[in-house]
C-alpha cells in the first residue's frame, strides 16, 4: 500500500460550515494536529489578503506539518461569490478571488480546492456548464505559472444542484483537458451521490487529486458505517498516494474527532499493509 498522509482540516475563520472540527482558534489546531500524529492541514480559507500569512507559516514551521490543501468554501458561503452567478460582477470577482487563493497554495505548495464556490445550476444547466468551463479556462495561465493544482469536488444534492457525482466532474476534467485540474472524492458526498464509492473511486484512476474522508454521518471515520477497509483497498488498486483529509463533525469534540480518525485509518492501513505483505 503507498503510504497514504493524514491531514485534518482547520479553519482560519470561525466558520458557520458544520464538518470542520477545529473552527476558530486555528493555530491550536495545527498543534492538536501534530500531536495527535497528522502528517498536514488542509486550511479553510475565506480570503487570502485577510489572513496573517506569517503567523500561519510560522505555526507550520514549528509543527512540523505540511499544507494539504486550501479550501475556498467560505468565499462562497460567507461572501457570495460563485463561478456561475447569473450576476457577470460576480463571477469575475470570484475569479479573482481564485487567483488569490491560488497565489497562497502556490506559496504554500498545496493544491486549490474547487467546492462550493462552483456556485449552482443558473438558468440551465448548459449555460452553467459554460461559464464554469470559462472560469477554469481563465484560472489555467495562473494555475500553470503557480505550478499548482485545482481539485473539482463533487458535493451532494443537498448543498448544490451542480456536479453532485464523479463522473460530472470528471467530464468537465476532460472537457479543459488539463493535468492540472483533478478530482477531490469526498467520501460523506460520495455515500449519498455514488452507486458504488469504490466504482468511482476507480473511475477517477490518475484523475484522483485528493480524498476527504469523513464517515456515513460525516462524523470521524469508524463513527459510522462507510466500509473504509474497502475504500483504502480500492485507493491503493488505482495508485492514489496522497492525502487523506478529514473533513468531520466535531463530535463529541474536536480532540476526539480528530484522534478516532488516525487511530481508525491508521489501524485500517496496518492491516491493509499486513495482508499485502502475506
Ligand atoms: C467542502 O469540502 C465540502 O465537502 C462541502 O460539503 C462544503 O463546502
Ligand atoms: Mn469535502
């Protein structure tokens, strides 16, 4: 098995978003997070002028953890901005706010995370597919000099109508034809959204940028009833050596959240690793 890297996502701002389990106090959450044995953060991030860059660097420094990924959910949720608005200004303010983000990720060597801020279907679903294939399109010379990544994430029916499934995002993937611009299979969308996880977790093959992990009730792997042995197993089939990041409910509370995912995942991974070994 590639040893797959653990990342717990911690956001800078005091997020309304429900699955982030250190909200707030960020900078005691990057400590938690290498006590409890994470390889990295994955870091929410509403704007990225707001945000003391040097603080953040040096907490990284001192932890010792990587950066797995930055979120951009909260452009969306906090201040509106979408890639598909019927309103031009703001779509094009959006874009910019993309490229700040993808500035930060730059300096910070982490890829950039296409969620909520797709925005939803607008008028139909072809002109929504447009103006998001054009906010790619525009994003791609910034994405390229910065030398980073974009992750498309599928997200469940409840929280948008627009790319709920892999297999929409991994046609628009193919549509910009960029190795750049992967998929994010978050495993709590994927359990509503998929016929079968492991399916479209083979689906995305190299395509696969990044894994959220967070179980059946979106609380910590092994709270639920997600068969993770099997969803690692089909990680290590289709080669996939990156980050696992939990994106989970802080319950009962985000200390135990976050120390019953790395022991549930890491115990997982012994024995995924024992049996290959047999
Ligand atoms: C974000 O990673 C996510 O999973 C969504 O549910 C909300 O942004
Ligand atoms: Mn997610």
């Amino acid at each position: 098995m590639a040893a797959l890297k653990l990342a717990l996502v911690v956001s800078i701002d005091n997020t309304s978003f429900d699955a982030v389990a250190v909200r707030g106090r960020w900078d005691e959450g990057v400590r938690m997070a290498a006590t409890l044995g994470y390889d990295a953060v994955e870091l929410a991030v509403r704007d990225p002028a707001a945000i003391d860059r040097e603080a953040v660097r040096s907490v990284l420094r001192e932890s010792g953890l990587a950066v797995a990924a930055i979120g951009t959910g909260q452009a969306y949720l906090k201040d509106g901005l979408s890639f598909t608005s019927d309103d031009a200004g703001i779509r094009a303010r959006a874009i910019e706010r993309m490229r700040a983000h993808i500035r930060l990720a730059s300096e910070f060597a982490a890829p950039v995370i296409v969620g909520l801020i797709r925005g939803r279907i607008t008028r139909d679903r072809a002109a929504t597919d447009a103006r998001f294939m054009e906010a790619l399109t525009r994003l791609l010379p910034a994405v390229e000099r910065s030398d980073v990544r974009l992750l498309i994430e599928p997200i469940n029916r409840y929280e948008t109508d627009y790319l709920n499934t892999i297999g929409e995002a991994l046609e628009i993937i193919d549509r910009v034809g960029s190795a750049r611009i992967r998929v994010l299979a978050d495993t709590f969308h994927m359990n509503i959204e998929e016929r079968s996880i492991e399916d479209a977790l083979r689906a995305c093959g190299r395509r696969l940028g990044h894994v959220h992990v967070a179980d059946s009730n979106r609380e910590a792997p092994g709270f639920g009833h997600l068969d993770f042995a099997g969803i690692l197993s089909v990680l290590d089939e289709v080669g996939y050596s990156g980050f696992l990041s939990a994106e989970i409910v802080p319950i009962p509370d985000p200390g135990s959240a976050a120390r019953q995912t790395v022991q549930h995942l890491k115990s997982l991974l012994t024995a995924v690793n024992a049996e290959e070994g047999m």
